[in-house]
C-alpha cells in the first residue's frame, strides 16, 4: 500500500482531464453555436458586434472562478 487513494477515485476538489475536455468541448460548442445563431438571425450580428457580450462573459466567469478559488478551504 502506498497510502494514495486509487487512481479511479474522485477526490473532491480535484480537476481531471477528462473535466476539463468536457468544459472546454461545451464551451467550443457554444460559441459555434452562438455563431450560427447570429448569422442566420438578421441583423443579430451587428447588435454583438457592437456590444462587448463575450469580454463581459469572460470577464464575469473569471471573476466568479477566482472568487470560488480563494474561498475554498484549504486552498
């Protein structure tokens, strides 16, 4: 015994690849998505192109990221 839990095991708290493919795949998936949607809506594209949507998106899930981060026990 090496006192380590075995690998198949979830450890809370801990990021395996396998999550971080999933997230990264929905998050790809989405923005394919948004972009079909804006093209084939009819003046949908100038409205974003005009606004900040996705930097206040990204900004907004990094700061929520950040603060889960420095909250967590024993983190």
């Amino acid at each position: 015994m090496t006192g380590q839990p075995p690998p198949d095991e979830r450890t809370p708290g801990r990021v395996r690849d396998r999550d971080v493919v999933v997230l990264l795949t929905g998050v790809v998936v989405g923005v394919l998505a948004a972009n079909l949607l804006s093209a084939a809506v009819p003046g949908l594209d100038q409205v974003l192109a005009g606004a900040p949507v996705l930097v206040l998106l990204l900004l907004g899930a990094t700061a929520l990221v950040l603060v889960r981060a420095l909250r967590r026990p024993g983190g």
